[in-house]
C-alpha cells in the first residue's frame, strides 16, 4: 500500500481513498458524538451554512470551533462534549481545519476521517479494503501539524500490517503546539482536558467514513470486520 501524506491545500487531485486527520479536535469530538447518541454528523462548508442547516432543521445540534455563538449549540471540545446526550441526533459540525480537510476530498469514492480514538478501526478498515494507495490529509498547519501528521504516520504503519508501538507516536502529539495551546488554554471553546481525551489511543470500536448524501457530505460509524471489537 503507497501512502502519501499532503496538506489541504497540496491536495490537487482525487484520491481513491483519503484519510483525513485531526486529532485536536474534529476528529475526535465527531467520535465523542457518535458515542453519545449521535446519528450522523454532517460537515458544514462555513458557519453560515451550519447556521442554515440549523434554520431548516431546528433539532439538528449545531458544533463549531472557538468560543460559544449565537445559533451554535456545542464547541469543539471532546471534554465539554462527552456529557450531552445526543441520542438520534444529527450534530452539524464546522471546524478550522478538520472538516475543510474532509470537504476537500468529497469526490473520492472512500473518505475516512481519523483520530487517534478511532486509529486502530481506520487502520482495519483500510486493511480490508487493500487499496493500492492511501493519502493522508494532514488537516493541521498546512499539513505539518504534528499531532496529525504522527497520527496519520501511526495509521498507515498499521493498515500495512506492521506490529506498530503507538508510544512514539502519542509522545509527538503530547509535544505538539496544539496541545501546548489547550493545555494553557489559549484556544476558546475548550478544556485542558482535551489533551488527554484526543490521545486515548483507540478509545472507539469503529471507524468513521464521510460520504456525499444529497448536497450533504455526512459522516457515520462504520465497524470493520477484522476490528477486535467488532
């Protein structure tokens, strides 16, 4: 399995198959939700379009980065999020980097979307499916942020069958800016918290697999056979 690893914006092509990352937080807060009830989380374009979303659909949840706004019932934040009951709920989720990553690739005929939490299902996932060649969309700082880019590095060891230690890995998303940032809490709309909850290496028994519904590009839960928790 070729795999590459790219930016958002060094995306110029579609992929067969695409894995965006982002660990602090989309990608984790979207796995929280799927956990706490949620039905499926659609990725919204830009605020506006969330809150549009949110005009048509009043009991949709509404999620989005930084501090809390008008229109907008959740932040980003898995610690601030791991309480609320979202049983049957569409959650309708706008983030900096994470779901620009996902929209970026909606062409491609498999979008996985990835983080720690979920990295041993994703990894399974892409084990079954074999595909020739993977790219890894780096979400984070121009597709250099560390925690995503180790991450996505710890996921392609994995879906090409090496017996990984994750420890390496973890240590460089512990190091990161982005968790030195919510450890201080420099970002709005989030806990210090957050840290430890998007390192917890393989907390969710499935994957996460975004797809084009309508106008929509959605996200839901998906469980790979070979997974040990499935």
């Amino acid at each position: 399995m070729r795999t590459r690893f790219l930016g958002i914006a060094e995306v110029t092509d579609v992929p067969d198959v695409a894995v965006v990352v982002d660990v602090m937080r989309a990608y984790t807060v979207a796995a929280w939700a799927f956990t706490r009830g949620a039905e499926r989380v659609v990725l919204a374009e830009s605020l506006e379009d969330a809150l549009a979303q949110k005009a048509r659909h009043p009991d949709w949840v509404t999620l989005k980065d930084g501090s809390p706004a008008p229109g907008f019932d959740l932040v980003n934040s898995p610690a601030l999020l791991r309480d609320t009951d979202l049983s049957g709920r569409t959650v309708v989720q706008k983030t900096t980097a994470g779901t620009v990553g996902a929209l970026a690739v909606r062409d491609a005929p498999l979008v996985l979307c990835a983080s720690f939490v979920v990295a041993e299902a994703t990894a399974g996932l892409l084990r079954e499916r074999a595909p020739r060649e993977v790219t890894f969309v780096v979400t984070g700082g121009s597709g250099r942020a560390e925690e995503d880019l180790a991450c996505a590095e710890y996921i392609a060891g994995r879906a090409g069958g090496d017996a990984v230690n994750a420890d390496p890995y973890l240590r460089r998303a512990a190091a990161s800016r982005s968790a030195a940032e919510l450890t201080r809490g420099v970002r709005e709309g989030s806990s210090p918290e957050d840290v430890a909850l998007c390192l917890e290496l393989d907390r969710f028994p499935f994957a996460m697999a975004a797809t084009v519904e309508g106008s929509l590009m959605v996200l839901r839960q998906v469980a790979p056979t070979d997974s040990p928790s499935a």
